[in-house]
C-alpha cells in the first residue's frame, strides 16, 4: 500500500539535474519537503521555482561533496531549518573515462570522493536525525557498473561498486531499525553524463530519468514487509539480467 509523503523531509544530492532534479521533483508532487543539494545555486534555484510553482515546498542548500566540513554543514542545515530528515537520496556522481592506465591518480581520487566517500559520510551524518523518524529510507544510486563493469570505467566502477558494497553492509546493520536501505543500479540514462560516456547510444534508447524517480517514489512510499534491496533497471533495447 502507497501514501503521500506529507510532513515528510527528503534530502537529495545532485538535485540541479538529471536524475536528481527528477527524483525531487516527484517527491515534492507527493507532499515532502524536498532539500536540494549540489553546488550550483542557480541550477538549484531553478528546480526549487518548478517546485514552488507547482505548490510544492523546497529547501536549497549548496555543497562541496569533495569537502567533509561541507557535508556536515549540509545535514546541520537540514536539521536546523526542518527538524528531521526521513529520506536521503545519495544521486549525485561524477564518471571518468580513461583506460586504467592512463587514469591519474587525481582522477581517480576525485571519482571516489564524490561517488563513494560523499554518500559514506551523508549516511553518518544524517543517522541520527533518520533514526528520529518513525519510517526512513536511505536510497543509493548505483549503476549498472556497480554491478558489472566496462572498459574504460575502471575508476566509476570501482566507485559504483563500493557504494553498493558499503548500502549491503549498512542496511544489515540497520536491519532490526526504522530505516531502511535501498539500491538502485539503472544502465545508460538520458542525462547529460550518460550522452557523454555513452555517445553510441541512440537516445530514444536511453532510460527516461523520470522512470527512475517513479521507482524512488515506489521505494519511499511502499508499505508492508516485502523490501526491495536492490533495483536492478536496464534499457529495455539492452540485454537482460546483467
């Protein structure tokens, strides 16, 4: 059984676009107060006025996901302007497309902070205002690299399969609480990153981002004790069960 998410507060990062800016967007539609995060404050703004224009409610807060001090000031500035956080959405991520060994080592640190060590500290930060809520939900956005891999990829895998890696063991240690832990591990979507990395894919071919928030919105909303740990989501013109 679904329910609306009055009185209910998301935070989701990379919500100036792409699938982020969908995921919010669609939680908004749905009652919560969305708090939209990434580090450019114009972009955000933008989404917050489609929100508010739609009678929804939005929280901007710029971030420095590279920077730990920054992270921490995010999650005290939900908890300062809401009182509580009940869904937190880690979407934001960044690839680099190199053969391994021409990958830099910057490269590659910039890559793992961003996709893998950014959404490790959100999560610990925001425990203690997720363990307040009555219901919460922790939903990592992985990718099919997080699953399998490509060349090319190796630092985005690698990040991609150690934010799944650290969403298994935190919701086993979570299991016996309020909060819940979901994975989501979508192939090429029709964002900006995605015809970038993956130019030989027609576009009609790519994943609607909106499909994507139709599943957050599932996840959140879904009632009962059947869980779904992990969403595994592909181009319907792709091959099955990766």
């Amino acid at each position: 059984m679904k329910e609306n998410l009055e009185g209910r507060v998301a935070l989701i990062t990379g919500a100036s676009r792409g699938i982020g800016r969908h995921i919010a967007l669609r939680l908004a539609s749905c009652g919560a107060t969305v708090v939209l995060a990434a580090r450019n404050e114009a972009s955000l703004n933008a989404t917050a006025e489609q929100i508010t224009a739609q009678n929804g409610a939005a929280i901007v807060a710029t971030v420095e996901l590279t920077d730990e001090v920054s992270i921490k000031n995010l999650v005290k500035t939900v908890g300062n302007k809401t009182g509580r956080l009940d869904i937190l959405v880690n979407n934001a991520g960044i690839t680099h497309s190199a053969l391994l060994d021409e990958t830099a080592s910057a490269d590659w640190d910039r890559v793992m902070q961003i996709n893998a060590r950014a959404p490790f500290i959100l999560c610990r930060e925001a425990l203690p205002l997720l363990r307040q809520s009555p219901r919460a939900c922790i939903i990592n956005i992985s990718s099919v690299v997080g699953v399998k891999g490509y060349a090319k990829q190796s630092a985005y895998t690698a990040s991609k399969h150690a934010l799944r890696g650290m969403s298994i063991a935190l919701a086993e240690e979570l299991r016996d609480t309020n909060i819940r832990v979901h994975v989501l591990c979508p192939g090429a979507v029709d964002t900006d990153m995605a015809g970038g990395v993956r130019p030989d894919i027609k576009k009609e071919d790519l994943i609607d981002p909106e499909e994507i928030a139709e599943l957050v919105e599932y996840l959140v909303t879904h009632k009962g004790n059947a869980v779904m740990d992990e969403l595994r989501i592909r181009r319907a013109a792709s091959g099955p069960w990766f």
